[in-house]
C-alpha cells in the first residue's frame, strides 16, 4: 500500500448551501493548515494537520503552500468529439450541428483520430482542474473505446457510452437502433465497472431518436439498471418544437424520455433551458437530474437557465454544472461559474420585480445569486450528487477518491493580486469567510491560469509550467 499526505489550505463541502440560507457557511469546512492522508488513492484521514500528523507521524507529506486545495472539478455535460470545434462562429444549436459538429465527430470514426482527440480531451480537462466528467463520444464505438481507454491510462474518472442517433442528421452520421443496441451491450460488458469507468446509455437528444432507439435504450436500462442515461433536454426553442414533431403523442420533452422509461436515478438532461415549472417537479420527484450548461446556452444563444426554479426547496431537482464544449467555448469549470453567475443576476432582476412586478419572486430571485459557497458546491459535491458518484468522490470524507485541485488565488488577469490583497492583506485566507471571497474572486476575476495543480487518485497529473 502506498500512502501519502497531502498538507494545505483546505476546502470542501458536507451539505448543500442552498440549504442553508442566510448561513451557506454551514454547508462547508476550512482548514487553514489541514492534512489529508492518502492510501492506494483513497483518503484514509482528514482534518487539521497537528491532529492528523500526530497519528499518521510515518507519512511523507507533500506541502503545497500558497495554494487553496478544493475537490477536482465534476464536469456533468461534455462532448469529447467537439474538442476542435469550440469557438465556431454565429450558429444557434441545430444549424451549429450540422455545419460545424456532425463532420467533426465523424472524423472519430478513424481510430488513430479518436486517440489523438481523447488525449487532447483528457489533457484540457486536467489543465482546467476537472478530473470526473460525464461525457458524449460519438455514433461510432471507436470514440468511446478510445475514451475510455485512454481515462483508464489516467485513473480518471469517466462516465460515457456510445451516442446513439438515427434522425435528423447527415446520412453518414446516423446509425440504426439494432447496431446500437448491439454495440452499446458489448462496450457495457467491456468498460462499465472496469476501474474508474462508468457507463451512460446514451441517447443523444430527443430530436435525433426514433421510438426504435429510445426502445432500444430502455431495454439496455432494463438490461443494465445500475448503468447511467446521458442525454439533452430542452435546450433551443426550435429544437423543442422539433421534438414535440417527432413524438407527437408527447404533451413536453421530458415526456419523450418518461414514455420509455428513462427518467429517474442516474438520469441526466442537459441543458433544460425551456423545461416547465411542472417538469421540473417531476425531475425531482423521480431524482433526475439537470445540468445547467451557461457557457453553452450564452454562446449559441439558447437561453437562460431557470437556476431559481430547480434550485426550489419544494421540489428541489438534482444538478451539476457542464461546460458542454464544444457548444461551450471553454473546458473551464470555473468560467463555467463566472457565466453561471451573471446567468443567475440577469434572472435575478427578472424576478425582482422591478420589470414585471407580477412575476415578483423574492425568494426564487434570491435563488439564482450563486455565491462562492453555491458555486464551488455545485462543480465538487454538488455535482457528485447530481451524477450519483457523491458515494465515491466530491469532497474530503474518509473513505473516498483523493482527486483535487491546487489553486492559486492570485493567479489570472495582471489585477488578480492586487484585488485579492483586499481580502486577505497578501497572505492566504485565515478563515472560511476570507477562502470563499478569495474563490469568489477565482470564480469572477480569474479563470484557468489559476489552476497550479491537479491530482488524480493522490497523483499529481498536472502542474501548471
């Protein structure tokens, strides 16, 4: 066995600050000079360094000084194939598609492609602090071996599966229902379960599935329950009226995925931008999740994600965070939660009742202000529980996967230092509330250049220089 210890600034989170109104210091914990002690990956201990170091006194212990030490980044909602694609100008979603991203991903049928582009994936999402992630591959099974092969050369975490799709897009793109099945069974028996993989049935949105293939899914979740279901959900006005073409005896979008039995546990819905007040209660009901996506929706103009509506103590729905490259235009987790944020002020003042006083909400519009405390939750523990991996990894308890990420709080833009100086006089945080402004100003003021370090398992994959 092979352990190690990890000393630091530490933090994490043990509940939900959504939770804790008025007190979001409640769902976290700080600690100026903390230890985590690491056996074969896992951690075996966690708490303030003089406590854990008396008891663990034979450990070599690595210090990362200067640094704010928080959970690896849980990205939700990702497509491995649109790496080389982020950044492409001046489409919204389904005229982005077919010009940009379909002849991309079908570049990923070519295997020595797929390597190339899995390790490019794989290696952005290190340099942006995200060591989980929940991805889309392709309609061709190689991109998903490659994937998963190339996670499993890193230890990293991955859930993915094959893209299924046998409508509304290129002929040489769309595949059957049969192959699907039959190919999705045997990437099943050969990456789910193996190491840290994880599969997902994968259909890719409502609008590309025939009733043949979202038959075909729920019998792989019949067949596999323990497995994941990965899919879009109401993310663009015209693919929302697509879909109510498609499955015309469907009243909403997320009735498509209900009608086959779908929807519940490990089910992810990307986006859900346009999804009804009464969907969302049924998301919640079940325990379905939704991954909000705003770099995405920003930047091919979908729309603004109701943060306030899922985030709804009464029927509260499970969530991650993604960023969706390549519809999103950066691998980063956290400007992921720099565009969160000014998504959740605009609605903010939609709901304050200064435009539209009927529509007055106070506490929904409360909602959608993400504080350091919200945001940081939703891209680490937050976004465990929103997969249902919350039981293997997302924060510092004993017992789960040691990946994390050292951040440089003055790191980003030429201002960063001299603003974080404010806070802290030019020396590290002091105190839980002096670490979560610090962080704010990581989220906001920052961006990737603030990710020193990324540790997989108790192993440093990254350093950033």
């Amino acid at each position: 066995m092979t352990t190690v210890g990890i000393r630091g600034t530490f933090f994490d989170f043990v509940d939900d600050p959504w939770k804790h109104v008025g007190n979001e210091q409640a769902a976290a914990r700080f600690h100026q000079d903390g230890l985590m002690v690491v056996a074969d990956g896992v951690i075996e201990a966690f708490g303030p360094y003089e406590k854990i170091a008396a008891a663990h006194s034979s450990v070599e212990v690595t210090h990362i000084k200067d640094r704010i030490i928080v959970p690896g980044f849980i990205d939700g909602h990702i497509h491995l194939p649109q790496t080389r694609v982020l950044g492409a100008y001046g489409e919204q979603l389904l005229p982005w598609l077919q010009k940009w991203v379909y002849p991309e991903e079908l570049k990923y049928r070519d295997r020595n492609y797929a390597r190339e582009g899995a390790k490019r994936f794989l290696d952005a999402l290190l340099a942006s602090g995200t060591t989980t992630c929940q991805a889309f591959t392709s309609s061709s099974p190689v991109s998903t071996e490659e994937l998963f092969e190339e996670a499993a050369r890193r230890n990293m975490r991955v859930i993915a599966g094959l893209t299924g799709i046998d409508r509304n897009a290129p002929a040489d793109f769309i595949d059957t229902p049969e192959n699907f099945y039959r190919d999705s069974k045997r990437l099943i028996a050969q990456y789910h379960n193996k190491g840290r993989n994880l599969y997902a049935i994968t259909p890719r949105f409502a609008f590309g599935a025939s009733p043949e293939l979202l038959k075909a899914c729920q019998r792989l979740k019949h067949e596999h329950p323990d497995c994941w279901v990965n899919t879009h959900i109401s993310e663009n006005p015209a693919e929302c009226s697509g879909v109510l073409v498609e499955h015309p005896d469907c009243q909403d979008y997320l009735g498509v995925y209900e009608k086959f039995g779908l929807v519940g546990p490990k089910f992810s819905g990307g986006h859900g931008v346009y999804l009804s007040n009464n969907e969302f209660r049924r998301m919640s009901k079940t325990g379905a999740a939704v991954v909000f996506c705003p770099c995405s929706n920003l930047f091919l103009g979908s729309g603004l994600f109701r943060l306030g509506r899922a985030t709804d103590p009464e029927h509260r729905v499970r969530m991650s965070f993604g960023t969706d490259v390549g519809g999103g235009n950066r691998f980063s987790m956290i400007s992921v939660l720099d565009d969160a944020y000014k998504v959740g002020m605009c609605n903010n003042t939609l709901l304050d009742g200064s435009i539209d006083p009927a529509r007055k909400d106070l506490a929904e519009a409360e909602r959608n202000k993400l504080s350091p405390y919200r945001g940081f939750w939703s891209i680490t523990l937050g976004g465990a529980e929103g997969l249902y991996i919350d039981d293997k990894l997302g924060n510092f308890e004993p017992g789960k996967e040691a990946d994390f990420v050292a951040l440089d709080p003055n790191g980003g833009q030429a201002a960063q230092a001299w603003h974080q100086s404010l806070i802290a006089d030019g020396a590290g945080p002091r105190t839980m509330d002096e670490a979560a402004s610090m962080l704010f100003a990581v989220m906001m003021v920052g961006d990737d250049r603030c990710v020193d370090e990324t540790w997989v398992m108790g192993k440093r994959l990254y350093k950033k220089n």
